[in-house]
C-alpha cells in the first residue's frame, strides 16, 4: 500500500489507538492462551475460556472483567478444546467417580455410561469446558428414586413386579380352572334342560324366567373366562417378559446404587460433590500447579 | 475261484479243483479274519489296532462257499477298538464290553454310569464308513466316528440330553464328569496317537474354543436374563467390547461373544481359564443358574454340532 500521509505513522486517532489496544488484547489472549496450551496448563485455559466464573468461584472476587467476551475468539475451537482438557479431567474424575465411563462420540463430546457391567445405562454426557455432568433427568430421577425405596427395603419396580405376577397368578388359575368349569357348564346345561322339560304352572312362569335367567348369565360368565384362559398363556408370556425388563431395570439400580455408596456413602454427597465439581477441579488444579512449581 | 466258464466244458476233476479252490479261498479269508481279531485283541500298538479295526470294520467274512454262523457285526469291531484303545492308555477299568451271546453283538458300559446307559455302534449310512455312538436306552447319539476319514465329532444336543438333564439327578457330578472324561480320553487318544481331527464341542477345556449357539441372532432378552440370574446369586454380568462377560472365579471367565475365533460374526461363548482344564460343559454341573439358564433357552443356546454328521 501507498504510503501518503507519514505522519499517520506517528500519531494514532483515538479510534486507531482504541482499535489497537483492543487487537493488543485480543493478540495478548490469545498468546496467553497458546501457552498455556504448551505448558500443558489446563488451570490458565479454564480461567481464559470462563473468566467470570473463574473469579467468582475461584478467586472469590467479584470483579467484573471486560475480558469475557475474547473468549468467542476460540469459539470455534471449543470441540478440540474440550478433547484436550478432557484427558487430566477425565483421569482425575476417575478417582472420584470411578463408576462411570466416557465414550467421546464426537471431538470433544462424551457420554456418560454408569458402570461395566451388561446394558449400562446412558447416563448423560460430560460438559468438559464447564467442568460438569449434564445427567439424563429421567435416568438420573430413577436412581434417586431407588434411594429413596431402598429405606422402605424395595427396589424401583417392586411394587410393579407384584403387580404383573399377581395378574399372572390369576390368569395361571384361570388356565388350571378349565376342567372345573367344563363341569360347571354341564350341570348348569343340565339344569336347564331340566327347567325346560318341567311342566310349569302358568303362576309359575315368571320364577322359572328368573330361575333360567341366572343360569344363563353363569354361563356366559364362564364361556367369558374360557376366552380368557385362552389368552392366559401368551399374556402370561408378556408379563413374564415385562419382569425381566423391570427386574433387569431393578438390577441395574441397584448396582447404580451399590457404586454410589462405596464412593459417598449416600445419594446427597454425591449431588453436593457434582454441585462443586468445578471449584474442586481447579483447586486440584492449582493444587497441583503449586507442586510443580515447589520442584 | 469256481470257473465262471460254461460248467458242462469242465471235466468232474476240474469241477473238484475249482470246488477246492474256492473253499481253500474261503477258509484264508477266515484265516485273515482271525488274524485281524488277533490283532485288535492282543496288539499293544496303537497303530497296528488301528488297522486291524478299519480292515475288520468292513470285513466280508462269507464268501460264496465258507460262511460262518456266528458273526459279530461290523460296527462291534468299533466298539473292541475303542475298549482296547483306552486300555492301552491305562483306561480299561472305566470301561466294560459285554457280549450278547443270543444274538451275537457287543455293547459296552462305563462303569461311572452303572446302568444307566449301555452304547454300541450304530452305521452311519453316509457311504465312507462313518459310525454313531449311540445309547442303546435312550437311542441318543453321542458321537460320530470315521477311521477312513480320521474325524470324531462330539454332539451336544446329546451331551446335553444325558448328561445335563437325564443323568445329573441320578448320580452326582463327579461319575458324570469320569464318564465324559473317558470319552475325552478316547478322542484325546485318536487325536494324538493318528492325528485324528476331533471335535470335542462342549467339552473342550481349550480358552479358544468358541461354542457357537445354533441361533445366529442371539435376542438381547436372553442375554438379560442371564443378566439378571448371575445377580441374584452375585456374580456381575459385565459389558464387554464383544458381548458380555461373567467372572465366576477369579481365574474362571465366562464370555459372551458376537464373534467367533476367526473374527466370522456368530454368538457364541468362550470360557477361560489358565490351566485350560475347564470347559462350558463343566460350567454347566458346577453353577445351577447356568444349567437353567442353557436350558430354559436351549432351543437358541444349544451348542452347535458338526451339521455334516448331525
């Protein structure tokens, strides 16, 4: 470019110099960020890319800083951002919540399974760069639900597992009945021939009406418990597959369960533990930053 | 031989000569035949009984004039060919031959099992000389043998059967698995004596034998039920990279896998051990929830067998 006005050089507008304090800024960020990237220290990254945050929950200050918005710069960075973070957030929550295992479906995301044994459950997803769990509330309710029935001695689907053994039970009776009531319709046929071969007087025929009445209607009861009992096997067969799954549902709680009380005894540490995950975090961090510098 | 040309050109000395030598052939065959039985009665070599039952195995005995009223069939040569054949690995005693003098044939009982079953060998009609092993109480087949094409191939569904289900109240474990060990024995013996190739199926203790289920599609239900099982007597069915997997002891693991030792896409099981003595047969006495697992779904899990011979 042609250079007509020299003295330009020398002496800035005001909005020169506003413009170029601001891309110092921005220039000062970013290099700050890079090396920390290469000093491989995960704390400067946290603060840089969560300034706010980082005073009010780690440096208890209140201050208000300008900065937050050069966080955007690496907006888009945040996928690799957040793969690379989570390699020391990872291990670390690894010996707090030994029970749960990540599966990074794309860079930088990660899902969260509860445990290792058979069909574990999806339990969420890892936020690295907020250094939190985003739990599936329907997954995460059950397993606070199974907390509190474990006081009570029951399991999530107890009751419901009674529930559908108690309607198979009926239908096994209803199946095992069959003989009793093919005996039951023959004497009641039987009768009913009998009433329609009896001589009747004509003062008498409205009993008789009331008396066949009823027979007919215990017939149609039972001819409505065959159907039933026809259907009983296959129904029978549903229930049983409907238990497996709520007994499997049941199992998996309580392993769930089981794993959360080697690590915090009970269910509220460890939502209190989750609720200040990222100050524990980043006191770990500088925790260990100290050490490192201490050698 | 008798001269197959027109009789009536033969003088009567010719006809007594032709006679002679056709009943001097016959009585050689006898001689050979007697010889062979000497052989698969008295050899102490592997290999020479080996011959000696393939060669009687199809032995025509009869010819057109000597022929011999008493008989044993063919398939009882089989039957003193595996007797001797554990005898010569110091497995006699295990086994007992029993002759039935009515009809002229052999069967043969392992003492473990007392009365409970009596087996004998059965033609296989699959035109090489194949033969079943067969319980002559339940008609099960228990293994298929070939000593012109050197297979053996175990049969789970019979194993099964028998030893999983129709014995396992009768007697206890231990005579169960010295009955399944000398069958074990037997294979073990064509296997390393000739080079046999055996399949063991659910038997074999290897770590690398892959039990494939007859379904090729295994439902998930099943795999939760034996989820929820092993729970209940505390054992974890864990998630693992191909299936699942069920430590049962320490150095005892039980895998569900989704493919077998190839790589090939199949379900199936593996069970691991470090001394390789345990296999999914001996998983199947020891732990009940197993047995009832294997057997509420048998139709599925069923191991499966060679399908050539099965």
């Amino acid at each position: 470019m042609q250079n007509n006005n020299e003295e330009s050089n020398q002496e800035l507008t005001p909005g020169q110099a506003q413009l170029d304090s601001s891309i110092t800024q921005k220039i000062n960020y970013l290099q700050t960020l890079q090396d920390a990237l290469h000093d491989r220290d995960d704390r400067q990254i946290y603060e840089l890319i969560d300034n706010t945050r980082y005073a009010r929950e780690i440096k208890k200050s209140r201050s208000t800083t300008q900065t937050q918005n050069l966080a955007d710069l690496v907006a888009d960075d945040h996928p690799q951002l957040s793969h690379y973070l989570s390699q020391n957030l990872i291990e670390y929550l690894g010996k707090t919540y030994p029970f749960f295992y990540y599966d990074e479906v794309q860079d930088g995301e990660f899902d969260i399974y509860f445990g290792n044994w058979w069909d574990r459950r999806l339990f969420g997803q890892l936020d690295v760069l907020n250094v939190a769990f985003k739990f599936d509330e329907t997954e995460y309710n059950k397993l606070k639900r199974t907390f509190e029935l474990d006081s009570a001695n029951q399991r999530y689907n107890t009751e419901n597992i009674a529930q559908i053994t108690a309607k198979s039970a009926e239908l096994q009776k209803l199946i095992d009945q069959q003989d009793e009531r093919d005996h039951q319709k023959e004497s009641l046929r039987d009768q009913l021939k009998e009433i329609s071969q009896r001589s009747t007087l004509p003062w008498d025929s409205g009993k008789v009406k009331e008396e066949r009445q009823t027979i007919v209607d215990q017939l149609s009861k039972l001819a409505d418990d065959d159907e039933a009992a026809i259907n009983a096997n296959k129904q029978i067969k549903e229930n049983d597959e409907q238990i497996l799954t709520l007994s499997k549902e049941d199992t998996i709680l309580t392993y769930e369960k089981q794993s959360i009380q080697k690590s915090f005894e009970d269910f509220s540490h460890f939502e209190s533990h989750n609720l200040s995950l990222y100050a524990d975090y980043l006191n770990n961090l500088i925790g260990k930053g100290q050490v490192k510098t201490d050698d | 031989m008798i001269n197959d040309n027109d009789p009536s050109t033969l003088s009567t000395s010719g006809r007594l000569l032709s006679y002679n030598d056709a009943v001097k052939e016959g009585l050689k065959t006898g001689e050979k035949f007697t010889d062979l039985m000497d052989q698969l009665i008295n050899t102490k070599d592997p290999k020479v009984l080996l011959e000696a039952a393939e060669a009687l195995s199809v032995f025509e005995l009869d010819s057109d004039y000597v022929t011999f009223p008493h008989q044993y069939n063919n398939a009882d040569y089989y039957l003193i060919f595996m007797s001797r054949l554990l005898e010569l690995h110091d497995k006699g005693e295990a086994i007992t031959l029993q002759s039935h003098e009515g009809d002229q044939h052999l069967t043969q009982s392992l003492s473990a099992l007392g009365d409970l079953a009596s087996f004998a060998f059965t033609a296989a009609n699959d035109s090489t000389g194949g033969v079943y092993y067969q319980d002559q109480v339940t008609n099960e087949t228990v293994f298929y043998l070939n000593l012109k094409r050197q297979i053996m191939r175990f049969n789970s569904s019979a194993i099964t059967t028998l030893f999983i289900e129709t014995y396992a109240d009768k007697i206890d474990s231990d005579h169960l698995l010295s009955a399944t060990d000398l069958l074990i024995a037997f294979g073990q013996s064509l296997k390393t004596d000739f080079g046999f190739d055996v399949d063991f199926n659910l038997l074999d203790t290897s770590n690398n034998e892959f039990y494939a289920f007859k379904t090729s599609n295994l439902a998930s239900g099943i795999v939760d039920k034996l989820f929820v099982a092993a729970a209940s007597e505390d054992y974890m069915l864990k998630h693992d990279k191909d299936g699942a997997v069920l430590e049962l002891t320490p150095d005892v693991t039980l895998k569900i896998a989704s493919h077998n030792s190839t790589g090939a896409a199949a379900w199936g099981l593996y069970v691991q051990d470090s001394k390789q003595e345990v296999s999914w047969f001996k998983i199947l006495l020891q732990y009940p929830f197993l047995r009832h697992w294997y057997l509420d779904d048998l139709a599925d899990l069923q191991i499966q067998s060679d399908n050539l011979v099965f």
